[in-house]
C-alpha cells in the first residue's frame, strides 16, 4: 500500500514538507508507504484547455513532472496535497499543475482517498484548503478529514515543529486516512465494487 503525496512549494524540504511528513510517518506506523514528490521550482504551464488530455490520458506540455505524476497516481491508494498559502490561496504553480493533472479526468483517480495540508505563517488557511480540496470531490475521490482544517503554521520547519496542535491535526489525518484505505481494501476483498457511475449530463447551464 502507498500514498503518494505532492509538495506544491518551491521549497523541497520547508514547513509544507514538515507538515507532509509527519502525515508519512503517521501512514508508516501502520505499514503505508508514501512517496513525497516536489513540484519544483521551474516553470509550471498552465491548462490551455485543448482537451488533448481527453484524447490520450497525458498533457501536451512535457516540461514538468504533471505526466509522471499521473501516472504515479493511477496506481497509488491514496493522495495528499501539500501548499504553502500564498495570498489565501495555494500557490499559483501548484495550482497550474494540479490544474492539468486533474483535467484528464481519469477514472483512476475515483475512490482513492484524498486529502490536502497547508501551511501559512498567519492566515488564509481554510480558503487555501477549501480551494484544493475542490479538485478531489470533482473527481470521485473521498475526501479524508482529521480532526481540524489540514494546517500548520510557521515560516520556518522549526516553527511548524512547535505547532503541536497542527502536527497533532496530521497525524490524526495520517490514521484516518490509513484507516479508510483499509476498510476499502477490506471491502475489495469482501466483494464489495465501487458504484459505476452514469453516463455525464453536461449541460453548461443551458435549457
Ligand atoms: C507570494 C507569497 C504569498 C504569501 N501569502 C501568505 C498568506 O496569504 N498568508 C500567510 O499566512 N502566509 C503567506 N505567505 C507565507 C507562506 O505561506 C509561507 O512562507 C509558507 O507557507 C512556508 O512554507 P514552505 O516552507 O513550505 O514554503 C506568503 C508567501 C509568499 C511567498
């Protein structure tokens, strides 16, 4: 079993990676592996909406890890998104790139458990989390909670590791997320399918 997580910051190993990796640690103690993965700190394109997505499973753009990512998680059980918040927002590439890994709608994406942290070093915390968790409840994917809105605070690693509430909250998410991901191997294992969905209705607000 693994999860793959995805560290929007420009900074591999800042607050955002602290806070991801206490949520790691918390999987590890009941025998889940995680990949962090960074997005880096190159150019991250934004979606041009050509829908070639649509046609091949794959974005056109090839210069950042978007492909590899989603490829990564067809097979992972289950997603965690980690950002910095930039102006009460996650920040402007992570956003680029989950823009594009997510447009492909893949169904491989539906039913593995997601969730997203963020760190601020004062406020618009909940705004940047509401905003990433709308990606995973478009896409099928059962959102998991903890036991207060994903964040940490700090400017620094070191400040994020005196949050003992905020590091409590992902370790708290790191067994309910390890939890739910058991009890859907459980019922794969008892027989139990995932819903098929209905064909789409699109209807762009037009009567
Ligand atoms: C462009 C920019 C905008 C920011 N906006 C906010 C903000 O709205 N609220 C806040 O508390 N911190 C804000 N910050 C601080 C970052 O949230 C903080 O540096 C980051 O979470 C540290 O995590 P990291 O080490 O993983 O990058 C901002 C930082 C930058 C660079």
């Amino acid at each position: 079993m693994a999860v793959l997580m995805v560290n929007g910051s420009p900074h591999p190993r800042g607050c955002t990676y602290t806070a991801l990796n206490e949520v790691a640690s918390q999987l590890k103690k009941h025998g889940i592996e995680s990949e962090i993965i960074h997005i880096g700190t190159g150019p991250v394109a934004g979606c041009i909406s050509c829908g070639k997505c649509g046609e091949t499973g794959y974005c056109i753009f090839k210069d950042d890890d978007v492909n590899a990512t989603i490829d990564k998680l067809k097979t992972a059980e289950g997603l965690v998104v980690g950002s910095p918040v930039y102006y009460a927002a996650p920040n402007g590439a992570l956003c680029a790139f989950l823009d594009r890994l997510f447009f492909m709608k893949s169904d491989a994406y539906a039913f593995k458990p997601a969730a997203c942290v963020v760190n601020c070093r004062r406020g618009g915390a909940s705004a940047a989390f509401d905003r990433l968790n709308k990606y995973f409840t478009i896409s099928r994917m059962p959102v998991v909670s903890s036991q207060y809105w994903n964040s940490t605070h700090g400017f620094t690693p070191d400040d994020v590791r005196k949050d003992l509430e905020g590091l409590q909250t992902m370790r708290t998410l790191g067994d309910n997320m390890a939890w739910l991901i058991q009890c859907i191997a459980a019922g794969k294992a008892a027989g139990i399918e995932p819903p098929m969905p209905e064909p789409w209705i699109p209807t762009h607000f037009i009567r």
